[in-house]
C-alpha cells in the first residue's frame, strides 16, 4: 500500500513509520526543509518536502497514494513562530482531509487524543477542542476513517521530546522536590490523579494493524497501558530506574495555574495552565483499544523504562 504520512518525523510519527516499512508499505512523507535527517532512509520512504499549512505540498505528498495518515500535535504553542493548536491541529488536519477526498484516497487515519470530551465544553483546552474538531471534520468527510485517543505515550525518545525523559529532567532530576499537583484545597490526595502511560510500539502497531483491517473503518480506539497508575506512582517508577530517593511535596493547582498562565508561554518553564489542568483530571481508558486490535500491551516498568538509564 502507497501511504501518504504528515507529521512522520516527530518522536511518534517516527515509530510509525518504521512499523509501516516492516510491514511492506510504500511511503511519502512530508517533510519541512532541514528535517530530512530526521527521517528513515530506507528506499521505501520517500521524503516530500514541504509544509502543512500549504496545500500543494499536501497535494504532493498525498498523490498517487491509497491511505493518508495525519499525526501532527503540538504540547505548547508558539504563536510568534506560527506554531498554535488551532493551525496544526485543526486547519491542517481539515486541509489534509480535503486534499485526501479531492485525490480519492480511500483511507485516512487520524492520531488524536485521549481525554477529550464527545462534546465541545467549557472545560476544554484549545489543545482538546482542536483535537476534536479534527475528528469530528474527517466523521464527516468521505474517507474511511479510523481515530486513535492515546494516553501518555512513552517509549525511546530518539533525540526528540518524550513523557518520561522529560519528567526525569525537570524533576527527578532537579534537586528541587517533585511536585504532586492536587485540586482544591485538601492535599490528602496530592498526585493521586490517574493515568495509562502506552508504549510507543504499541501506539505504532496500533496504525499498522488497523490499516488494513476492514473492521477498524469507521472506529475510534482509546490507547492506553495495561495499568493505570498515579502521577505520584509514576514520579516514584521514574526516581527508582534513575536510581535516586526523591522529596516530594504537594503542589496546589490554585497557586501554580496563575504561574503557568503567566510562564508557560516560554519553552523553559515546565508546564501550561492548560497542562496542569489536562493533568488533573486524568489520562485513563474507558476503552480497550489495544486489545480491540489483538495487541498486547507493554507495562510501564523499570525494563520498559530502562532507556532512561541507557540512552
């Protein structure tokens, strides 16, 4: 199959990728200037340079192809730089959509995210809304469609940004104290918000399985791990595989969201109030996705994260 790929060379897209060419697919994909080194050089991955806020370069890439894959999404905007949700996340995945159905692609799988509500709400953060509206343009669209809701995806960064290199960095690292992040004003229950930490290699052989399955069209899979596990259980996995005894300290959300409205517009302040806020409601599967698509899913473990260790 001919495969037409946006969003191939970040940390995820770049586990796609190699999981399509073990299968025998034939792959376009595109690829800002500079970028190219980023990509496998294997003769079936062909790379198309250009930009997704241009459609031409959609047209290219998607051309000749029988399935399009759209895996562009950002944490934290940069609108200085053109970087924003609604421009990655939304237009350009509506624009790739409209080019797919103009070329009569047949297929089209989208990477979205766990969390996000059915329905717009108040509560929902421009990173979950423009998710959403993603969806809900390729529901409508012609194509045969397939979504995909991971959790918290961790895996080997391969230099790029990933969960849990991150988190040991910013904090395991630091000898400031980890911060449990609680609501309201009890701290009873610091860190105990939930979350479902997914391999990379599963979330990649999630999209080569259901691409060519016929009973994947039309369906959404939640991609999780097969436990789910706290953010103060997570700091304590991370702090035992970096060999370190770490303090931690309840952290209130009341304090903090005003901080980070303030701070998270800049790269080298460690979170968003809209990643605060994610955070705290939790990150879990109502829906086996995994299992769904006859995958076994790899634990979040000191032997699955022992690249922390071993880089």
């Amino acid at each position: 199959m001919r495969i037409g790929i946006i969003g191939g060379t970040g940390f995820v897209g770049s586990y796609i990728v190699d999981a399509l060419l073990q299968a025998g697919h034939e792959l376009r994909v595109l690829t800002r200037p500079g970028s190219e080194h980023k990509l496998n050089p294997d003769p079936n991955c062909t790379p198309v340079p250009g930009d997704v806020a241009n459609e031409a370069h959609i047209r290219d890439c998607l051309d000749g192809t029988d399935a399009a894959i759209y895996l562009i999404g950002i944490l934290r905007e940069m609108p200085q730089q053109g970087i924003t949700f609604d421009a990655l996340q939304r237009r350009g995945a509506e624009r790739t959509i409209a080019v797919a159905e103009e070329l009569g692609v047949s297929r089209f799988l989208l990477m979205s995210a766990n969390g996000i509500d059915t329905e717009p709400t108040e509560d929902q953060t421009p990173y979950q809304s423009t998710k959403l509206a993603a969806e809900e343009r390729l529901k409508q669209s012609s194509l045969q469609w397939t979504i995909f809701r991971p959790s918290v995806i961790f895996g080997p960064p391969r230099g790029r940004m990933e969960f849990c290199t991150q988190l040991k960095a910013e904090l395991i690292d630091s000898p400031l104290p980890a911060p449990l992040f609680f609501a309201g004003l009890s701290p009873l229950d610091a860190g105990g918000f939930q979350l479902a930490p997914v391999h990379v290699e599963d979330v990649a052989a999630a999209f080569a399985t259901a691409l060519t399955r016929d009973d994947a069209i039309g369906q959404t899979y939640a991609l999780c791990g097969p436990d789910n596990r706290s953010w103060k259980e997570i700091l304590k996995t991370l702090a035992q595989v970096s060999g370190k005894s770490k303090l931690m300290l309840p952290a209130p959300a009341l304090v903090l969201e005003p901080v980070a409205a303030l701070l998270g517009r800049f790269s080298w302040f460690p979170v968003t109030r809209d990643q605060l806020h994610m955070l705290l409601s939790g990150n879990i599967c109502s829906d086996d996705g995994l299992t769904r698509l006859g995958i076994n899913a790899r634990p979040f473990d000191q032997v699955t994260l022992s690249y922390l260790t071993n880089p």
